[in-house]
C-alpha cells in the first residue's frame, strides 16, 4: 500500500534526521543570498537581480547557477577580486544541496 510505504519512509526520515536536515536546507534556500554567500554583496545582489531576475534568496541564485551562461553573467556582476571566491562558495552550496536532496 503506498500510504504505509510513505509513513514508512517517514518515520525513517525522522530517525535518520533527513527531515531536519532538509528542513534546514529549505530555510537556509529561502535566506537572502547575501548572508550566504559572504562575499555577495547587497549592491552586488541587487544588480544580479536586475539583469537575471533572480530574487535575492539564495534558491533564486543557485538556480542561476546550475546554468552555465547564466552562471557566467553572474559572476560578471561580481567585483574581479571577488569573482573565485563568490564562485567557490556557489559551488559548494550547489554541492552541498544537491547532497541533501539526493538522500
């Protein structure tokens, strides 16, 4: 029965503390990308947003992330000192994201 199965996997995710933990992903998603991404400034958020439309979460900046081209124009808007650090940190989060997601 699919219903038990859910429960199941339920009450797995809880022990296992999956739930939590995406859970905690979820709101760091929804967190402005500027606390996230420490090098990110706010100027520097908001010029991303108007040429990608992103929104200023981090969820909206990761997405833009998963495309290359994209990706690239961001990383345009980034002051050049800036540039591998702001990518590095993207890198990791999609990393870690994905992660999560996958368990």
């Amino acid at each position: 029965d699919e219903e038990a199965a859910r429960d199941a996997q339920d009450e797995l995710d809880d022990a296992s503390g999956l739930r939590a933990r995406r859970a905690a992903l979820d709101e760091r998603l929804n967190r402005s990308a500027g606390k996230e991404i420490t090098h990110l400034g706010k100027a520097t958020l908001r010029r991303i947003d108007d040429k990608l439309h992103t929104g200023v979460s981090l969820r909206g900046v990761l997405n833009a992330c998963r495309d290359d081209a994209r990706f690239a124009a961001l990383l345009e808007l980034v002051d050049a000192g800036q540039r591998e650090r702001v990518y590095a940190e993207a890198v990791a989060l999609l990393l870690d994201e994905e992660l999560v997601a996958s368990l």
